[in-house]
C-alpha cells in the first residue's frame, strides 16, 4: 500500500438526494463502500480479482456513522478511508465523507475476510503484510 490514507472524489447526483436535495442517509454508506473499494483496487487489486484469485472478499461485519452536515445535490466530495487495525481475519477502518475541509459524517467500520461460502476466513499474506507496513508509516497527521 502506498498511503494509510486513500481518498476518492464522489459527486453527489440527483438519485442520491431527496425531495429537498439533501443526500439520502444511507446513501453515505454507499460512498464508503466505494472508497473501500477503489482503496482495494489501488493499493492490491480489485474486489473482484481478490475473490476470484484468493476466494475471499471483506464483508461488513460492524459499522457506526456519525451524521455531522448533510451533503446536498452536485457536491464535490471527498472520502478518505485509513486503515486502523489489521488483524488474522479483518480490517479496522476510519471513513470521513468531507466536503471541501468540513467533516460531513464519520464512519468507523470492521471488515471481515470470509470465503466465498462466508465462512471467516485468514487474509492472504499479501493482503496482511500489505496491510501492516501501511500501518508503520509515519506520513499520516491526521484528517483535515
């Protein structure tokens, strides 16, 4: 992994907003679920190369959100993901959804490895070692 940070720009469309143009809640679950997987696919490789190669994927065993500002229709948004934890079977992440330099939600989630039955299933080495080397870096200050 080049960063313990990863960041991906998504704009807010009209389907993700309601009537009044503000983003639907769990339409910022959808904008995490997309950072984690671009940071996949930038840092090893992607979901789906990783379930066909590997056999596992990472599903979504727990996750809190804190709603801070809401996003609204056509904004330009940030979401970073940092890597927390890296253990045998699963991920500790920090996600915040930022428009411009402001904190719109805070999402911190644990990803499990499971096998293609869902079974918990170790990472592959890659993916662990990967994993904590980002971890011992020392270029990340903190978010914005």
């Amino acid at each position: 992994m080049n960063s313990v940070l990863h960041q991906l720009k998504i704009r807010v469309y009209y389907e993700d907003s309601d009537a009044g143009g503000i983003v639907y809640h769990a339409n910022y679950f959808k904008f995490a679920e997309r950072a984690r997987s671009e940071m996949l696919r930038s840092a090893f490789l992607s979901p789906k190369e990783i379930a066909d190669t590997y056999q596992i994927m990472f599903v979504v065993k727990k996750c809190t959100i804190d709603y801070i500002k809401p996003a609204k229709f056509d904004d330009l948004l940030m979401v970073q993901t940092m890597v927390l934890g890296c253990h045998a079977a699963s991920l500790d992440l920090q996600q915040k959804i930022l428009r411009d330099k402001s904190v719109l939600a805070s999402l911190e989630v644990k990803l499990a490895c499971v096998n293609l039955q869902g079974q918990v299933s170790r990472l592959p080495k890659f993916l662990y070692d990967g994993f904590k080397n980002s971890l011992k870096k020392d270029n990340f200050n903190g978010y914005n």
